[in-house]
C-alpha cells in the first residue's frame, strides 16, 4: 500500500487552481477516479482529503451502523453531504471549492499534509502552529511511538 507522507506547499493560481503533489498524484494513480475527495474537518481547520477508494471504505464501514440512528445521519450529513470529487486536470491540478478555503483560512498558498491513508489541506501557517502543539503534547506522553510499533 502507498502512503500520503511529507508536507508540501503550492500557489493557488489566478484561477483557483493548485496542483495537487505528484507524489499524491502516484498513490492515487491506480484509482478508477482520477482525482480527489475533500470535506472540511469535523475537528480541525482543515480539509480532509481521500482517494474514493478510501470513502469508498468509509461508507462501508458506516454501514455498519443502523442506518435509521442519528449516529448514521449525523456521519452521513457530516462527511458525505460535505464532500467534493475534484478531478485532476492534464497538469494533475484541481480547483478547490471556496466555501473550503474560507473554512480552512487558505488564500494564496495550500499546505498538503501528508497523514498515511489519507491527507489534509491547511493554510501553512496555521498548519505550522498546529503541528508544533502536537508536537509538544507527544513530548508530554509517557509512551511514545515505541509503544505502538
């Protein structure tokens, strides 16, 4: 299995386009849909991004759930109705929704985070800000990644 991994910026262009990392671009190059899906954070202000292959599991695993619940409805309302199919263009490039940089704070330059199975998409700076919180909150924790490996 590919991973998403490292941390990338691009310059929106003058037409809303950013290109998405071609080492992105190769972990989802197998995929029948070319091209992402995105849907704001539940938790944080960024936007999450997924191969369709990977909704495409996590509408599976919802499945699993009463489809009558609210836990359903509220999944499904949260994440599915939020999400976005961006395809690539010939230069591996999509245009991001505004309503999504307006939530996540991005203007001229997306930050790609790379999370294994999945990705993000911050503003840089305040990417910068959350990752050095995270950063100490770990250093704070009796078990490290050692713990989990």
């Amino acid at each position: 299995m590919q991973l998403f991994l490292s941390t990338f910026q691009n310059r929106i262009d003058k037409k809303g386009r950013v290109s998405v990392p071609a080492s992105f671009r190769a972990v989802l190059a197998d995929q029948a849909f070319q091209g992402i899906v995105v849907f704001r954070s539940l938790t944080l202000q960024a936007i999450d991004g997924f191969s369709m292959a990977r909704m495409e599991k996590l509408s599976q695993d919802l499945d699993q759930l009463d489809v009558f619940s609210q836990d359903y409805e509220d999944w499904t309302a949260s994440i599915f109705a939020d999400s976005y199919q961006l395809p690539f263009d010939s230069e591996g490039r999509i245009q991001l929704p505004e309503i999504f940089c307006t939530y996540a704070g991005i203007t001229d330059i997306v930050a790609f985070i790379g999370r294994g199975k999945s990705f993000q998409l911050w503003n840089p700076g305040i990417f910068l800000s959350y990752q050095q919180a995270a950063r100490d909150r770990l250093k704070h924790k009796e078990h490290g990644l050692r713990a989990m490996v």
